[in-house]
C-alpha cells in the first residue's frame, strides 16, 4: 500500500479517456492525457479501473504508455493485489472518473479545474493559479 497526501483517482478508459470504440480503441478524449499527466505531476495516484481484460485491456494500458500515461494499478487497488472471489471487487479510491457517472462525463478541462484548480490551463497562455479545487482542499 502506498501512504497519501493527495487522493487515490480510478478512471475509467472507454468513454472516459479515448472516445467509446470498444472493443477497438478510440481517440483521446480532448485534454485527457494532459490532464492525466499533470495529476500524475501534482501527486495524484492513478488506477486504470476498466471492463477491459486480456488483450484489449493490454492494448489499453499500452495506448495509454504511448501517452505518457503508466497507473500505479491496473483493475486493482494497488499492484500487489491478488483476484480471490471473497474479495470484493470494489476498487479502494477516493474519486472515481467515469462517463457513466449520474449525468455522464464532464470534460477534462472540469477535472482538472476541480482537482488541481488552475485556470486558464488550457488556453493559449500562461497558467495563473486560482483557488484550489474541492478536492486538493480536501487531500493537503
């Protein structure tokens, strides 16, 4: 297990960061690998949390390395963790980031305003710091 000053995030791949193509695999989600990189940067440990096995889930987590995207744990709460049927499959994570979340996805650019809380991120000019987001107030 890993201690933790900033939280755990699960996220989800079809859908969420690459457009809904499975079991082929669609293009990125408009700001979903800056967005992953830069929670990656602040301390954010990430999850692939995904219906993906066998070799789309490999494909998967391959297209997300080309990316620049390598999670902590893969459909696991951390990677030492073994599969066993009285074990429940429930993820341990604080935030879950998934399109079929009640009212669907968001957009990257509301993730990372809520959980790094800069704007401007992703305009043509220099980020400026604002408030912090609920999330990082909560996870000093």
């Amino acid at each position: 297990m890993i201690s933790q000053k900033k939280p755990i995030i699960a996220v989800d791949f079809d859908g969420t960061i690459v457009e809904n193509k499975y079991p082929g695999i669609g293009e990125p989600m408009l700001f979903a690998f800056e967005t992953l990189k830069k929670l990656q940067e602040t301390g954010h440990i990430l999850i692939l949390w995904t219906y993906r096995s066998g070799k789309s889930l490999e494909e998967a987590v391959n297209f997300c390395k080309e990316n620049g995207i390598e999670f902590y744990a893969i459909n696991r709460s951390y990677p030492e963790e073994e599969f066993s049927e009285e074990i429940s499959r429930k993820i341990q994570a604080d935030i879950f980031i998934d399109d079929r979340n009640i009212g669907g996805f968001y957009g990257w650019g509301n993730v990372y305003r809520e959980l790094i809380g800069e704007d401007d991120t992703f305009k043509n000019k220099p980020t400026k710091k604002s408030k912090k987001g609920l999330f990082n107030k909560l996870f000093k």
